[in-house]
C-alpha cells in the first residue's frame, strides 16, 4: 500500500470533469460534515494569501484562540499545508483519515487535502479555521466553509482560462464565496458594491500591506481591537536562505507578486534564476526582474505548464545581458552560486519546491519558528 505521501503525489490536482462543489461535498458528508463544527476565515485573492491567512492564525492565537489553518501551496513539505495549534499538523495522519472516502469518490488532490485539513481541524477542536483558496472561489474545494469573515487580498489577472479574462470577472469568481451577512475585507474599494451584492452585511476596507489586511480580518471577526505586533514568515516568500552570499527565494509567479518582491529587495545587483509558467506574464515578469541585474539563469521547474529553459531564455535574451538555459533546477542553481554575488530564485513557488526536495541543495535558510 501506498504511503500517504505517495498516495497524495500521485493523484492530478486537476479534475477530469471540471471544476465544481459535488465531489469535495460528498466527501465531507461521508466525514460527517466537520467543516461545520466551527466558523473560519476564507481567504481569497491573487497575491499574498498564505502570508495573510498565516498572520490571521498568529493574531488569532494571540488572542487566546485554538486556530487552525490551511495554506498552499508548499516549498519543503506537505505538512506545511495543514496547521494546528501553532504548529504543522501530522499530514499523514490527516489524509489516513479522509483517504478511503476519498479513494471510492476519485477526489483531485486537492480537494483530498482539502477535506484532511477540514477534518484534523474538527478533530483537534479548533475554535476557528484561517482557510486559504486554492484556485479562484465559486468552485474552489474550499468554498464548503460556515465563515462570517471572507477577505480578498487583491486581483489580477490569473488562470484567466478557468476565471475569465478580465479582472472584473476575476473578482466575480472570487468573491462568490461570500455568505450572506458576512463580513469581507477588501483592499481594493472597486469590489465593494459586488461584495454587497453577493450578501455581504459590511465591507471593511483595509490597507494593502497584508499585515494590515490581517489585522482588519482578525478584528472583524473578534469584534475588537487585536495587537498587530506579530511577525511571521513562509517559505520561499522573500525567504533570507543566505546572508553571504546573500541568496533570497521568493516564489512570485504573476506580475503583481513581481512588483511586491522587487519593492522589498535590499538593494543589490542579482542574478536571477527563475522558471515560469507558460500561461503567465511572461514578457512582464522578465522586464520587471531586468530591473535587478544583468544576469538570468533560465531553468523548468516540475509543473507541466512550465516553460522549457531554452524557451524562457530565448525570451529573456531581450532583457538581460547575460542569459543562460539550464533545464534542471538543481543545476542551475549550482551554476548561479558559481557565479558569485547577490542571487534572487523566483519566478514560480514549484520551482522552489523542487530545489528544496533535492538533499544535493544546501538549504541554508535562517532558524524561523
């Protein structure tokens, strides 16, 4: 028999037949509902979502609350998905929970650990669930929630073929996990009137720092003030790994995730390494990270919509004065360090993943809770 781990790597996060509620439904009726057990916090949006959805769960706790969160996706391990209490859950244990109902119904990967976190969530007696989406909303695996807060971190443009094509759409989808006399919190005040539409009772609106998107989230949902001083960190989210050299992982995979690195890098000249998806910004993203030196090492994480590394280096050539293709990550990685100097991984969160799994990468990141 498979290992959990096993089992769960070798499921499609994509479903055959489209994306819709039934599956994941019957799968939580067959566990007996436990996503009803307590209320929770449903974060959606494009950019930032696992850093919001973590410092809720910290402000949270901090209040004197039993949390429970769940993010995706992961860099160094699916634990790093399923949260109780202030710590990662034990993951296989949550899927050996949920995994014979979720053999017999043929549930995606996703929706299977969607439904294990939902469910150790229930079985740990957390007063409050933190969940982020997965894809979009109206359809997402997550949209099963009894949640009085909703929070949209922001919106662009991204898997535009699932959707739609303009952010309008976009935010519609989004927002469509809003329950009627809820609370959302939006940093962009031009979905206000479609988050009242869908039922919302209040918008607040927040500051666009995810900080203060959390804040604005904990508080709507505890009804007072919380202390903002906390502080977490993710990996491969502007992830420090070296100081000397300085190395920094950061995963931004749209445009906008682009910009939100690029304002918070130390000043220096980088290399970059980066691989990207075929169906993102491409020419953007490779213009905006121009700004950071002359050097790219163009690489192909593991995902099937990866861009090939000659192909993201025949793009780059454009913009970089020094350009290289080296298909596997691991090794492009090493030729960079070769190199010498500041070094930025980017460009996509499968790529750090892969480079993290691989024990020939010494990962050298600081000591971070």
């Amino acid at each position: 028999m498979r290992s959990p781990i096993d089992y769960v790597e070798s499921l499609s996060p994509w479903p055959k037949d489209g994306f819709g509620l039934d599956r994941i439904e019957a799968l939580l009726a067959e566990l007996g509902r436990p996503q009803l057990r307590y209320p929770s916090i449903h974060v959606v949006g494009t950019n930032g979502k696992s850093t919001v959805a973590r410092t809720i769960e910290e402000l949270l706790a901090q209040s004197g609350l039993a949390v429970g969160a769940y993010l995706s996706p992961h860099v160094r391990a699916w634990s790093e998905r399923i949260r109780v209490h202030g710590s990662d859950a034990d993951f296989e244990a949550a899927i050996e929970r949920v995994r014979e109902a979720a053999e017999r119904l043929e549930a995606t990967q996703f929706e299977l650990v969607t439904a294990a976190a939902l469910a150790e969530f229930a079985a740990t007696a957390v007063d409050v669930a933190v969940v982020e989406a997965g894809l979009g909303g109206r359809y997402d695996a997550t949209n099963v929630l009894r949640s009085p807060v909703q929070v949209l971190t922001n919106v662009s443009l991204e898997h535009t073929e699932v959707l739609g094509t303009t952010r309008e759409a976009i935010a519609g989808e989004k927002l469509a996990v809003v329950q009627p006399g809820a609370t959302v919190v939006l940093t962009e005040p031009e979905w206000e009137g479609l988050a009242l539409e869908n039922g919302a009772a209040e918008v607040v609106l927040a500051g666009r720092s995810n900080l203060a998107i959390a804040i604005s989230a904990a508080e709507a949902y505890l009804g007072r003030p919380v202390d903002g001083h906390v502080s977490v960190s993710l990996p491969g989210r502007l992830e420090r790994v070296s100081d000397d050299p300085l190395e920094i992982w950061d995963g931004a995979h749209n445009l906008g995730g682009v910009g939100y690195v690029l304002a918070r890098l130390p000043s220096e000249r980088y290399t970059v390494v980066a691989s990207i998806l075929a169906d993102k910004d491409v020419e953007g993203m490779l213009a905006a990270f121009s700004a950071l030196g002359d050097r790219f090492v163009a690489t192909r994480s593991s995902s099937t919509r990866a861009l090939s590394a000659s192909d993201l280096a025949e793009r780059a050539r454009r913009y970089f004065a020094e350009v290289e293709a080296v298909e596997d990550p691991v090794e492009a990685l090493a030729s960079a360090r070769a190199g010498g100097g500041p070094l930025l991984v980017t460009g996509s969160l499968y790529l750090l993943a892969d480079l993290a799994k691989d024990e020939s990468v010494r990962w050298r990141t600081l000591a971070r809770g």
